[in-house]
C-alpha cells in the first residue's frame, strides 16, 4: 500500500473509531440543508459532479452492502451493516445508492435510511423506481410498472421507508415498454417542481431512450454495469453521457468479487443454503472463470506495479477513465469499505493508461454477463449489484 493509501487508510480507521464513541451529530457540523440540497463535499474523499450532483468519487452500494439481503452466498447482521453505512459516511462517503427491491419488505431502504437519517443534509441518497411492487408489503409482483401513478406512489414510499422530506436521485430501475419514457419524466418533472426529487436518472436504459428522456427532464445520471470485467458502455452510453452532461454511476464496478482477487478458477458458486447470484451467471461457470482468470491476473500485476490492492486498482482505472464516472461498490464488511475508499488515491498517468489498456485489449472474456432471462427482461427481478 502506497503512503498517500496508507494515510486515507488510517483516516478512515480514525472515523470509524470516533463513529462508536462518539454521539452522531458531533462527527459533522451542525446540518444546514444547503440551497441546492445538493452541494455536499467529503472530507476524506475527492468530489464528483454528475448531471450538476456533487458525490464522492466512490459511493456505496447498499444491495448487499446491504442490508437485509443476500445476492452472493453470505449474509451479514442488518444492525451491522446498518452501522457500517454510517462509517461509511464517516470516512468520507456521501454518496449512498439503494431500491425498494433490495430485500425483503424494502429493507436496504430502510436500513440506509435509519443510518443516514442523523447527518441526512451531508449525504446524497439515490433509489429506483420502476419494478412492479405492492408497495404495502414490498412483495415482488413481477415485471416492470412506471404507469405515472405508480411512480408517485412508488416514490412517495420511498420518502416514508428512508425516513426523508426529499430523495437526491431516483432512477427508473429498468425501462417499462408499456410506458412512454415521455410520461415518466413528466411525473418526475412534477415532483421536482414539489421539491420531493432533486435529480432523477435512468438504469440500464438505451441510447434512444436516455436521448428522449433528457429531452423532456435533463438526467443527472444514468446507471449501467461498468467494470475492467465488462465494458460494453464504452460503445455508445459513455460518450452520450459526455455529449449529455449526463454523470455514469458504475454499479459491479468489481465484477462481482471477481476483480479483488478473492475469487480462483477453483470457486464454485452454490444457489443452496444461500442464494449466489454468480451461481446462475455465465461468465462464472467453471469453463468461463478459468478463461476469465487472465484479467485477474493483470490487475494483479499491475496492482503490484502501482503499490495497491486490486480492488484499488480496478475502482480506480473506472474513475481515471471520465471525471463523471463514480463507481458504486457494495461490500458487507467495513475492512473492505475503507479499502476501496483508498482507490481515489490510486492515480494513473496517461502513458500508463494506454499501456494498461493495450494489455486489457488483449484478453477475451468469456460468458454473458448476466443470466439469458435477465438479459431478455423476463427476469428482472434478479439481485443485479456489486
């Protein structure tokens, strides 16, 4: 580990410690909601602007990394990842990226919400809208609802479940073909002139569709899966964000575990007692993964290169790419929390951006992305984060 790495290290080991002995309030300032409800800056980590939204360069997925679900064979205590949400905030973190279909009964939503809810004018929070839900219950009811009824209703939930007057950012999770794009930005232009939504965002939407949508709203964001292991944005959803003004958040920024090195060819992924979701993707079937190691292996060599890990590395070549691009990793325990903190101290020169890149050029990987009924929208449902 690098020194700059080492101090952000120990920074956000000094945070964590100050976060059990000391009451909430006191780590910040007294909060003062600013005129924008949007201007937060972190103490520990650079800022982004994404669609005039300012975050930390590396946010937090709270799918697994929370709370109350499970998508890759583990779970962990809700209370805990409740608290490790808010050391997240205390390292520096401010920008946090949950849904209502992240466990049961909208539990990521509201596990984020009750740790934020202290310090709610110093972090942004984003959610989704858009899976079909019974929005009493959280039951999954299948499919894709954004009928403009729905999506207030669905967002007014949101405000109840999270335990706030406003959400920073609401994406629509997946586009509904039933409903003109057009519609949904008109029910969120509504709620924006309310002042309940400040930004809004599409997820895993296509060109056309994000072109007509900012057409009609301006997107601050759209978000896509975008990592060393898959990096089919960088075709056509990338320079539209650019062209756009439009901020990438990179959800599975670390392939699913598969860039921090943890996971061998030998690894074998198991749908019982606990659900795994790479159990059920392609590019993780033993014949994929022993191909797909070769990109374990650069990073792993390049991580040693820059004196990193390769985490680092791997978040930290996502961000070097734009400076719209923030990366959202979820994790369940707060050692790997700080580690990937520490990839905004990780920089890249451009002579060692194209060498990597060369290298990274050569390697194929093997497998889809996803599972076929997830890729064809008639799953989509599926846990979809890391």
């Amino acid at each position: 580990m690098n020194p700059t790495s080492r101090r952000r290290f120990l920074q956000g080991s000094v945070a964590v410690a100050a976060a059990a002995a000391l009451p909430a309030r006191s780590l910040f300032a007294a909060p003062v909601r600013p005129k924008s409800k949007a201007a937060v800056k972190s103490s520990f980590l650079s800022d982004r602007n994404i669609g005039g939204l300012t975050v930390s360069a590396i946010g937090l997925g709270c799918q697994n990394a929370g709370v109350g679900s499970s998508s890759y064979g583990s779970f962990a205590e809700p209370k805990y990842l409740e608290k490790m949400i808010r050391q997240a905030a205390d390292t520096g973190v401010t920008f946090f990226d949950t849904a209502k279909v992240y466990g049961e009964a909208f539990e990521s939503e509201k596990r984020t919400g009750a740790a934020l809810k202290p310090i709610r004018q110093q972090v942004v929070i984003a959610s989704k809208f858009g899976m079909n839900v019974d929005l009493q219950t959280g039951k999954r009811l299948g499919g894709m609802n954004s009928r403009p009824e729905q999506v207030r209703a669905s967002i007014e939930r949101m405000l109840k479940t999270l335990q706030t007057d406003y959400l920073d950012l609401v994406y629509q999770h997946r586009v509904d073909p039933a409903v003109p794009i057009e519609d949904v930005a008109g029910v969120i232009k509504d709620m924006m002139k309310e002042g309940k939504v400040l930004h809004w965002g599409l997820s895993e939407a296509g060109a056309d569709t994000i072109r007509r949508a900012h057409r009609e709203q301006p997107l601050a964001a759209v978000q896509n899966e975008y990592s060393l292991l898959y990096r089919g944005v960088e075709r056509e959803i990338l320079p539209l964000c650019e062209e756009l003004g439009i901020g990438l958040v990179a959800w599975s920024p670390l392939g699913m575990g598969f860039l921090t090195g943890a996971i061998d060819e030998n690894r074998r992924f198991a749908q019982e007692p606990i659900f795994d979701f790479r159990a059920v993707t392609p590019r993780f079937a033993p014949e994929n993964l022993a191909k797909n190691m070769a990109l374990v292996r650069l990073i792993q060599k390049w991580a040693m290169r820059k004196q990193c890990t390769a985490a680092q590395l791997s978040l930290s070549w996502l961000t070097a790419q734009k400076p719209f691009i923030v990366p959202i990793p979820g994790t369940t325990k707060v050692r790997h929390m700080l580690e990937n903190t520490g990839a905004d101290d990780v920089a890249w020169t451009a002579d060692e951006l194209t060498a990597f890149r060369k290298e990274l050029d050569q390697i194929q990987i093997a497998g889809e992305r996803l599972p076929k009924a997830v890729l064809d929208g008639t799953n989509v449902n599926a846990p979809r984060k890391r």
